[in-house]
C-alpha cells in the first residue's frame, strides 16, 4: 500500500512538474529571435526547426529538426539491471554503439532526467518502481488468491503447509496458513518489480546517453541545443 502511494505521488509531482516547465520553457523561448542566417546546418528551409546556434546569447527554442527526435525502449534502458547507468568516473561512458539502439519517433513517452554522479542501483530501482509496481501488485494479489482457492477443502488441490485441526460446533475443522502464498508472493513480486518492462506495453523513452549521438561533435551540439525541443514533445517528465 505505502509503496503504490508514493508511486502515485511521484507520477502526480512528476506530470506537475513537467506542466510547470512547458509553461517556463515556453515563456522563455517565445522571446527568442533566430535569423535564417543562423540557421544550423542540419535544419532545411521549411522544415519545423529552429536549433540554438552556439551564440550564447540566443535563448534556446522548443522548435527541433524532427529528425534528431530519437527515443530508446524502456527494456533497453533497464536491461543488465541499470548498467546503461552504470559510470565510473561520473560521467557519462561513450559508446559509439549506444545511439543505434535508440529509433527516431514523433513523440516521447518519458524524458529521464538524471545525474551520472547518482549510482545505477538508486536509478533502476525506481525505474522499477514508475514502469512495474502495478504489475508487481497485481500480480502477487493474483497469485496469493489463487493459492488460497487451491488450498480450499473443496479443491484439495495444493496441500496445506501448516494443517491445525479445530473443533467448532461438535464438528473437527482443519485450517492452514497459507504458506505458499508467502513462499511464492515475493518472489512473483520481485520478477515482475523487475522484468516487467520486457513483457508489457513497450514504452520510449529520452537518456542523454542514448538519444544525443556521442561521438559525432555536430550532432552532439544540436542534441544538446535541442533538450527544450525534445521536452516539449514528451508526454511525462521523471526525475
């Protein structure tokens, strides 16, 4: 109960918080004056794009070249349990490698907004906690009942762990704990907590690391001048 409270909680503050930034986001960019001599290179005349120049006296834009929309599955992202997080040095690791596993779209599901001085198990975990605590509930209810139907007198199909034999009425009763309900729960809790993300409903989502090409200076640079742009087409910002 107390852990599908605060995931409720983070999912509100989470939706407010990117409601808020729009706002600012949009505010502040509707005063931002780009020429069509500044244009960037990877932005044609007529197509939705107005990428910053490196002048940092030119405010950022929420309008992007849609081809540098790029959104990575959440199963990717938090596949080997977080180690696309993982980092030595606090920084993000380069890999040429890791901006193929990210696929243009139209739109983004969640923007992820992290510190690579935080370590990989704190942002797995609540990973986990966002995309696969309902499945996680759901399905140890689920199992926890159908354990109890099973040890029902009437089924007769698992055997009670703990019989004790109780007298009520002139008649001989026989009850048990449900020992395999509190085998089994946790453990089906923790593999859906877990591994949920490859079996549901596959999600995108924006990573730096990921979605910004690392290797090539251009592209990194538009990458970078284009977060506002990416933000705006996001459905759901996680902190």
């Amino acid at each position: 109960v107390f852990a599908s409270s605060a995931a409720a909680l983070c999912t509100m503050l989470s939706q407010s918080t990117l409601t808020e930034l729009r706002t600012v986001v949009g505010d502040v960019t509707s005063e931002a004056t780009i020429h069509s001599s500044e244009r960037h290179p990877y932005c044609s005349e007529g197509s939705v794009c107005n990428v910053v120049p490196s002048d940092p006296t030119h405010l950022p834009s929420t309008l992007i070249n849609l081809t540098l929309l790029r959104a990575v599955s959440v199963a990717i992202l938090m596949r080997d349990l977080g180690g696309s997080f993982a980092s030595t040095t606090g920084t993000i690791a380069v890999n040429s490698q890791d901006y193929r596993r990210s696929r243009p779209v139209q739109r983004i599901d969640d923007f992820v907004s992290h510190t690579w001085q935080t370590g990989r198990w704190k942002k797995f975990l609540a990973l986990c906690l966002v995309y696969n605590w309902k499945a996680a509930v759901c399905s140890s209810w689920l199992v926890a009942v159908t354990l109890l139907v099973l040890q029902l007198d009437v089924v007769a199909v698992c055997p009670k762990p703990v019989v004790t034999n109780v007298l009520h009425g002139g008649k001989l009763y026989s009850s048990g704990a449900n020992g395999w309900a509190l085998l089994l729960c946790p453990l089906v809790f923790c593999l859906f907590g877990t591994f949920w993300q490859d079996l549901g409903r596959p999600r995108t989502a924006f990573v730096d690391r990921f979605c910004i090409h690392q290797t090539d200076p251009e592209l990194k640079q538009a990458g970078i001048q284009g977060l506002a742009g990416f933000l705006k087409l996001t459905d759901r910002l996680l902190v």
